[in-house]
C-alpha cells in the first residue's frame, strides 16, 4: 500500500524508523530510476567483463557498488547503465570501446533475465516495473564515443543507447567540458547538428559533465527535453560540473530532468580541495583519477588514511535536491547516483542499496508522496516518453543528417 501523502514543505513529524518504513513501501509502488551506474566499466576494468569471476547476482560489496541483492534492497526500478569510455580513448578506439561496453551489458541482460529487462522505451520501462525486473537503459558518456560521426551516432541508438553525455572531462572538436578550458564557446555548428540529430532518433541529450555555456547552447538548439544524468546544484557545491540556477531554471520551459549525484566532490564544498589532492596522488602512482580497481583502491584507502576526507551524507544530497526543486521545480528533478564510478560515496549511500535512506530523509523534511514518486519513477519515464514523442514527429518530416564536421565547422 503506497503511504498516505505528507505536506510538500517543512519538516514532517515521526521517528527515523517509521520514515524509513514509508520509504520502502513507496520505493514497492515507484522505484528509482537511476540516471548513471558505471557497473559496465568496472566490469572492464576489473575482470574484463568475465562475468563467472565478479558474478553479481551474489554479493560483490568488497568489490563494487552495485550487485543484484542490493538494487532489489535499494528499491531500483529503473537503471541507465553507462556505456562510458575514457576521454583519452579517441576515434576508432573510443567507438570500439563504446561497442565492447554495450556488448557487455546485453551480457548481463541475458546472464540475469529475472532481475534485468531490456528497455528502449517508455513503455518498456513501465511493463518491467508491472513484471518486478529492473528496466534496463544504455547512456553513452562522452561525444568522443561517436568519433564525429552522426552514422555511429544513429548506430548507437539502433543498439539501444537511448542518452548521450556531449563531453565527458575533455572538450571535443564540437563541444566544450565544464572541466576543461574554454575551447568553441560552448556548442560549435557541428554540435548543434548533432543535438538535432539526436533529437531525431530519439536519444535524449545529456548535460552532465559540458560546459554552462554548452549547457545553453544545447537547450537553445533541442526540441526535445534535455536531462542531466549526474550532476548536481551548483549554488549548493560551487563545482563547474554542477548545474548553474539559471539553467535549472530554464528546464521547465525545455521539459527537462536534472538527475542529483551523490559524488562527493560535487556535492560537498570541503571535499572539493582534497578530491583534488587525492587525484593527484593517484596520478602519481601511475593511475587514472577515476580508477576503482584493487590497487587503485589501496591507493585511494592509503590516502586517506593519512589525511582523512570530509564525509558527505545524506543530508548533503538532500540539500541539493531541496534547491533543485525549489530552482527547476518537482517535475524537473531526478537522480543519478554515479555509482561504480567514484571512489567515495556519502555515508548512508555507500552503494546502491542506499536509496530509501535518501527517501526517508526527504519524507522527514516534508516531501509529498506524489513529489516522491516524481523525483523516483515518474519524471525520468515522462522525458523518455517526450523525447520518443519529438521523434515520432522529426522522422515525419526530416531523414537523416549527412553532415560532417568538416562542412558544418571547416
């Protein structure tokens, strides 16, 4: 039984206990749509996706975020897998790489058929949920996954990758990164062709990880709505991967859906400065920033062990949300934990398993069940609908684009 509805502001009366009980009972009715789990690329960089070594229908906590045990105990009804490669990787190699991780996660798909659904639409998405799976999307996370081609971009959405991230923290030829120096200004001509592209297919554009500049450039150019697969609110946690207020607000005019993340360093203005620290100690040990294997691990556990970092929480997500909502509005709201592709987790979501503790702290502090069942299930189906939506309308009228970068940006 969904629990009845509590007041949508202010702070809500009743024991940790009983909000977490009310929780779960409404996580039962509107799971979680997590917008970003790298499980793919730990996979890769773990075991090379041999899938009898880290088998994740057990318990994988020593290794990773995510196992199958602990979605069903988080309440995970819906999970954009990302299909991420590293921004280093270019041209054939990062396509290549983009098409091995899809590869993997239809392994999964077909190694846990009780658990995980494929889904490519809106529709798909819901009849998992009536059937208890866990609907099952693909996000690419990076332009660099398309080598400047709107072929592969359409053969990716062909292979169900249903959003694509424009950069990740590199700058492309056609897009600027928030965490690299200005390059185009934002979008060049050939980046705005392939937001209309994607808008075409159907692929919804993702703003995570681009420069504000591009986040406005993107949301002058698309018909369709946009979403932030993971990222947070930049007037709470001043980071440039985090999303200015008057962006947020221009989401209700575009239909779009920032997704909150729980990375520390994006959420929690202390942990900003020793993230910075702690990257540069794994740089020096010869290891990418974003690595979570064994050794990048002891690496990581060294370091902190001889300078503590600062602990974000439950509470530091749920500040991000209540700006979110008050700066977008209900409707426009969403999360992406980004497990699996982050070293550190706030305490009370170590994994994903944590997300009714995120619910029951946003109960106490008075959301509505109906503005719940928003942020969890709702807006994330409701923008996959409109963009499938958009589509149907495009194709009507307009084929495919033969642009090249070489015409459209010289």
């Amino acid at each position: 039984m969904t629990p009845p509805p509590v007041p949508s502001s202010g702070a809500s009366s009743g024991s940790a206990a009983d909000f977490l009980d009310r929780a779960r009972a409404l996580l039962t009715d509107f799971p979680v749509v997590d917008g970003h789990n790298d499980l793919p690329w730990a996979l890769r960089e773990q075991v090379r996706y041999d899938l009898d070594r880290l088998d994740i229908a057990g318990d994988t906590s020593a290794r990773l975020h995510t196992d199958l045990p602990r979605l069903r105990r988080g309440g995970v009804g819906g999970q954009f897998w990302s299909v991420y490669v590293r921004s280093d990787m270019a041209g054939d190699d990062a396509v290549s790489a983009t098409l091995e991780q899809i590869d993997a996660v239809g392994r999964l798909l077909d190694r846990y058929p009780d658990d995980l659904a494929r889904a490519l639409t809106s529709d798909d998405m819901e009849a998992a949920r009536r059937r208890g799976r866990i609907a099952s999307l693909m996000g690419a996370e990076g332009g660099h996954s398309i080598n400047n081609s709107l072929a592969t971009l359409r053969a990716l959405h062909t292979l169900g990758v249903r959003y694509m991230t424009l950069t990740h923290n590199d700058n492309l030829r056609w897009a600027d990164s928030a965490t690299d120096a200005p390059g185009v200004g934002g979008l060049s001509a050939f980046g705005r062709e392939v937001v209309r592209e994607m808008n075409r297919t159907g692929m919804l554009v993702d703003l995570s990880h681009v420069a504000a500049t591009t986040m406005r450039d993107a949301l002058a150019v698309t018909e369709a709505p946009v979403i932030f697969s993971h990222s947070s609110a930049r007037a709470v946690c001043d980071h440039p991967r985090n999303v200015p207020d008057d962006v947020l607000g221009l989401l209700p005019g575009n239909g779009g859906v920032a997704m909150v993340t729980f990375v520390p360093k994006f959420i929690l203005p202390a942990a900003v400065e020793w993230t910075h620290e702690a990257d540069e100690n794994m740089r020096a040990n010869g290891l990418h920033p974003l690595a979570t294997t064994p050794e990048a691990m002891k690496i990581h556990a060294a370091f902190e062990a001889a300078r503590p970092r600062p602990v974000a929480t439950v509470s530091t997500v749920a500040d991000h949300l209540d700006h979110m909502r008050e700066a977008a509005g209900v409707d426009h709201i969403g999360i992406g934990g980004d497990f699996d592709g982050t070293a550190f987790t706030p305490e009370g979501l170590e994994d994903v398993a944590g997300y009714p503790n995120l619910i029951a702290e946003l109960l106490a502090r008075g959301w509505s069940t109906p503005d719940v069942a928003k942020l969890t299930w709702q807006n994330a189906v409701r923008v996959l609908r409109a963009a499938e939506d958009v589509s149907r309308s495009l194709t009507a009228t307009r084929g495919p684009s033969r642009a090249t970068i070489e015409e459209l940006d010289g």
